[in-house]
C-alpha cells in the first residue's frame, strides 16, 4: 500500500512533471503526498560573506521556495489529497532526498529525470540517479524536456 509519496520538487519543469505523476498516484491509492525542496548550503561560495549575510540569503532561498511549494499544496488541497511540504538544508541533494525518505518512512519517491544517457550522464551526474541508487524504496522516474 502506498501510504506516502515523497516528490522532490526544484521548480523545474522535469520536477512539475513528476509531482504531476505523484498527484495522480496519490488520488489512485488515496496516499498522502509530501514534497521536499533541498536547498543546497554552499559554504565555498560565502567567502567574504558576513554570517549575518548568510542568513539572510538562506532566509530568501526559504521563502522562495515556500512560496513555489504552497502553488502544489493548492493543486493538491483541490483534488482533496493530504499534502505537506518540506524545505530541507543539505549540501547534496540527493543524500537529502534519500535522508528525508528513511526517516520519514516514505513508500514510494516519484522524481524528475533529464533523461540523459551514456556519456552525458557520468559526466554531468544526477540527482535522480543517486536517489535511485541509494533509496530503501521504490523509485519513479519520470522522463521528459524541460518546459
């Protein structure tokens, strides 16, 4: 039984495409719906940077991605699907992802893929493909452009 569906969500169309795929799964198996945003704490770039400065930065990135992740939770409160929302700091993404998932004692991970092949996939790495390689549970991947 799938009770809950973790949907990492970036913005980005591959994202919208996947938690698109969850809602649709959610209102099938009557499952609760949680979408986490990893906001990547990048130290190496805060050089020169006050604390104070960093806080704030981190403060901004928060409230944008609140403000992107209520537009899911109105889709989601439409078709009348429990829905919460996670922002989480972790410096890789898909070691977040997969964190949130254990603890959280999630069923199923639906996440967005490139769709990169071969070659362009050693070199450019994945978020999706580390969640897929070290989740403890199934994992969708949806596949599509960016729009």
């Amino acid at each position: 039984m799938l009770e809950k569906i973790l949907v990492p969500f970036d913005g980005s169309g591959y994202s919208q495409k996947a938690f698109e795929k969850a809602l649709e799964i959610s209102e099938k198996f009557e499952s609760k719906l949680v979408v986490v945003t990893v906001l990547q704490s990048k130290v190496s770039d805060s050089a020169g940077i006050s604390l104070e400065r960093m806080q704030e930065i981190q403060e901004e990135e928060k409230d944008t991605a609140t403000v992107m992740l209520k537009k899911l939770e109105d889709k989601a409160n439409a078709k009348n699907i429990p829905f919460s929302m996670e922002i989480i700091h972790n410096p890789s993404p898909s070691d977040g992802i997969v964190t949130f998932a254990d603890k959280n004692k999630v069923d199923l991970i639906v996440i967005g893929s490139h769709g990169r092949t071969g070659f362009r996939k050693i070199v450019l790495g994945s978020v999706a493909n580390g969640v897929l390689a070290h989740a403890k549970c199934p994992v969708l991947i949806t596949k599509g452009t960016e729009e």
